[in-house]
C-alpha cells in the first residue's frame, strides 16, 4: 500500500493487470514509474517486457502503436501518464486532494516534457546528437530539472516531493534522475544533476525504500561511461 492515501481512498483491485514495455533493464523509460508503483502498493501484474524487434509485431495490437500500455482484466488502455495516474490511485500514490493532485500533476508534465526534449533526435547523425544534447544540457535541464528544483521548496518540506508524502510524482523524478545517473546520454556529463539537492534527494528517499531496492536488485540499473567527444 502507498504511503500518499489511506487504504479506503485507494481504488478496487482489479483481478489481473499486465503492463507492456520495451525491455530496458533497471533504466525502464516510461514504464517504470508504473511499474513502481504497483510493486510499492503490492498490486500484483504482469510485467511483459519486449525487445525493439518483438515491438515490430506487437505495435499494430495497441491502441495508438505505442508503449506502455496497460492491461486491465483483459482490456488495454495507453499512454503512460495516465497509467501511471490509474496505478497510483490503485495503491494510494495519488492524492484524493485536488490541490495535492495539481502539484503531483504538475511535476509529472513537467518530466514529460523533459522526455520529449532528451528524446526530440534519436537518428544515427552524430553532430545531430551533441547539438541536441548541447541544447539538453545548457537549455532544457535548466529549465525544467532547475525549475522543478525552486517549486520543491514551495511543495512541502521534503523527503518527497509534494507535502512529504510518497506519490507517483517521486517515483516519475526519481526515474528520470536514474536515467540520466546511468550515462545513457552521450555528450551529458555523469555530474550535471548535482546542482539540484532538491530533486535529487527525492531520487535517494525513492531509491531507498525497501521494496525499490529489492526491485532494482532483480533489474539492476545498466551503468555506462557516456561518450564526451
């Protein structure tokens, strides 16, 4: 059970889920908030991981040829924010409070659109990739990992994110912060994040909790040296 509501706000348990991802390791990508939050409520699922050439297959069977998608007693539903916002209300990791929820929802947006500016060029063109990364770097991560960073403070007092209680919102930053920690991203340097104490000690609060590190024991995060040059 999470820790955001108390057992009578969560919602009914469905008989089976299954939620379906590329397969990538610890680092997850959009699923893993979902993912999480099912294995912190212990909601049991079906975690149906694939590889990019299985996707081939499995694309047309989705709603709009993308992933996650979510299998709720034999029906799917897509797009990975409001998986994750069903999960959450399942286990209690969603406020029941419009105004809590607004700064959860907030904070998800905000790491959403994070996403679509580190993923906005994935060709093989080299130059392509560290002018993208030059602008992730000096642009997009001030804006949105450094505005997130002066919200924290007006959220709530911490460990978490929004009045100190664990949502999805931390487990959506706490990915994002693994992702860049892992050195997936070329041309992004290993350290660019320490300048956010805020943010990244909603990422140590999430990774320490028991049930997580026994979760990234069985997918352990891929660490790479990113290239530089």
């Amino acid at each position: 059970m999470g820790q955001g509501q108390s057992r009578s706000e969560a919602g009914k348990i469905p008989s089976s889920l299954k939620l379906s991802y590329f397969d990538l390791g610890g680092r997850g990508g959009r699923g893993e908030p979902s993912r999480l939050a099912l294995v912190l409520s212990n909601i049991e699922f079906e975690d149906y991981r694939f590889s990019y050439v299985e996707w081939q297959s499995i694309k047309p069977t989705t709603p709009y040829g993308a992933v996650p998608t979510l299998t709720i007693d034999g029906k799917q539903v897509a797009q990975s924010c409001a998986i994750l916002r069903y999960v959450g209300k399942l286990g209690g990791l969603y406020p029941s409070d419009p105004y809590e929820a607004l700064f959860v929802d907030e904070i998800i947006e905000t790491m959403n659109d994070l996403n679509v500016a580190t993923y906005s060029y994935l060709g093989p063109d080299v130059e392509r990739i560290k002018e993208q990364r030059k602008e992730l770097v000096e642009m997009h991560l001030p804006r949105f990992i450094g505005g997130l960073e002066k919200r924290l403070a007006e959220f709530g007092d911490g460990p978490f994110a929004v009045n100190g209680k664990l949502s999805v919102a931390d487990l959506v930053v706490t990915c994002v912060v693994n992702s860049y920690l892992s050195g997936v991203y070329d041309y992004v340097p290993l350290d660019i994040l320490e300048k956010y104490p805020k943010v990244l000690a909603i990422h140590k609060a999430v990774m320490e909790l028991p049930k997580v590190v026994e979760w990234y024991e069985k997918h352990p995060i891929e660490m790479k040296t990113p290239k530089m040059e």
